[in-house]
C-alpha cells in the first residue's frame, strides 16, 4: 500500500495542498483562493479525503497564517486568533482538519514552517542554528528556527509587527496595520506599498522609489533580528520580496546599518551568502507542512 503524507499551506490569500514524501516526489496538489473558513475547509478535506478512504495518507502537516495558538496544553490549540482577514479569527484549523481526516496533525505557522522546509531539504541549510525565515507579501512574518526547533514562547515570534523607525518627513503615510498603524508589516506588506503608491507593488516600474523605501525598511529589522536572533542565515522570501534587485539594496543596507559592529566574515564579505532567497521558491511553506507530518 502506498504511504504519503499531506502538507498544507495556509495562506490568507490562497491555500496550497500536496499528497507526497517531498519536493522530489508529489503526487497530487492543489490550490485554491482563501475564502469563507466553512468553504475553504470543505476543500481542503474534499482534497484528502481519497487518500484516506484508502488508508494511503498518514499525516498532515499543516503551515498556518495567524496569529495562532501553538500552545498544546490550551483548550484553543491550533485555532487562529487574532488575526485581520476577516471571518477567520477563533477558527479551529487544526482540530477540523483533524477531526475530519482522523490522522495525526502537525501545526505551526506559516512562516515557522517555511523556515522548517528549509532547513529540512536544503542540505547546507542542515547545520545552521539558529536559522531564520522572513516573509515579506501580503503580511510580513518570522520563522525563527533555534536549538533545532521552530521557536515558540507566549504564541511565536510575532517580528513582522516590528516598531522602526519611521521617518515621518520622508514617508508620511500613517501605515496599513490595524493595530499598530506603521509597525513593519503596516509600512512595508504588500497592501501598504499598494496604498501608498495606489497600485500593486508588482507592477512598480524597477526605479521607482518604492523600492528604496522598502529596502530602507526591511533592512531595518534584519538588523534587529540579527543583534536579536545572531542567526546563522537569513532566508528572505514572499512576494514583494522577490523584486528584481530588492536583495541587492537590502544587503548593502544591512552592512551600512550594522557599521561594522559585528566582525562576522558572513556579515562582512559573504552577505550574499547570508541573506538569502529561499532554495524551495514559493513552497518552502507546503514542503515544511510535509516535512512536519513525517517526522
């Protein structure tokens, strides 16, 4: 009998779902736009059930956008809470997907298990502790691999919400956060660039000046994650972050900002090497959902 395991990748703006053992072999995928929770899970269950009405799906693993809670011990495990897309907060991701497919469910966030995916497949990402992940698209979000374990604390590392600096006089846009107006994610998602320039960042000619601001900023916090985290490597993926050039002006920042503080030769003469795109492309986050359910 066939024995495969499921990875989902939850977004806030569309869910990816896969049935395999991992990048070298899927066997089916899907993806399809995030909706209402009642009709996005129906489909995602509708996706696996096959698998296991033939007792070929062993686990499922599963990349969630949050906030979540990651406390087992918590009678809200596995729900998504606080989080802005509208109708999804208090949802119980985890225990319908669960209670539905009656297999073991692995749950973290989508970023956390992204930053997992990495380091799992890529082999010279295998010995790097602590090993970091950043998300930079509709929302801004960490990964934070330590000691040889996704990181969690109260919930999870939450550094997407970021304070930095904000020079008002520059960039008087008040940000897009609803909670914190211009944290990192209300200055630099892909919905801020978009209402501050009043169109998509994708489709931002490559001299605009959007893009030094972006830069500006998200530089800002690999410098803090850095001081904070001394992360052996930094993957930094999502969408707007793939911006032709975008790595480039954000490593140069990065060493102008740090001043040669720290005497790392990563820092100092291999930063293309340690601010990284991610190896898996856009499916760091469903592969880590796989390799969660196996292990």
């Amino acid at each position: 009998m066939n024995r495969w395991y499921g990875g989902i990748e939850a977004g806030g703006t569309k869910f990816v779902c896969v049935v395999g053992t991992g990048p070298g072999e899927v066997v089916a995928e899907t993806r399809f736009s995030t909706t209402s929770p009642d009709e996005t899970i129906r489909q995602v269950i509708e996706f696996f059930e096959p698998y296991t009405r033939r007792g070929e799906l062993v686990a499922v693993g599963i990349a969630s956008f949050g906030p979540v809670d990651l406390n087992p011990a918590s009678p809200t495990y596995g729900y998504i809470t606080t989080t802005p897309k509208p109708n999804w907060g208090g949802v119980d991701l985890h225990g319908q997907v669960q209670h539905a497919l009656h297999l073991p469910v692995a749950f973290d966030t989508d970023v956390n298990v992204a930053a997992f995916g990495e380091h799992y497949w890529i082999p010279e990402n295998r010995l790097l502790d602590p090993f970091l992940y950043i998300t930079v698209g509709t929302g801004i979000g960490i990964g934070a691999f330590v000691n040889g374990r996704p990181l969690h604390g109260l919930i999870h590392a939450e550094a997407g919400h970021f304070a930095i600096p904000h020079n008002w006089e520059g960039d008087p846009f008040p940000g897009v956060c609803p909670y914190h107006g211009d944290c990192l994610e209300g200055l630099a998602s892909g919905p801020a660039m978009a209402r501050r320039w009043g169109e998509p960042a994708e489709t931002l000619p490559v001299d605009h000046p959007a893009w030094n601001l972006e830069a500006e900023y998200i530089a800002l916090a690999l410098v803090n994650l850095i001081y904070a985290f001394s992360p052996q490597r930094i993957v930094l993926g999502g969408g707007v972050a793939q911006h032709p050039g975008l790595h480039e002006m954000i490593r140069s920042r990065v060493q102008r900002h740090l001043n040669g503080y720290l005497r790392s030769p990563m820092v100092l003469e291999k930063i293309d090497d340690y601010i990284v795109k991610p190896a898996l492309g856009n499916r760091s986050g469903v592969f880590g959902a796989l390799a969660m359910a196996m292990i």
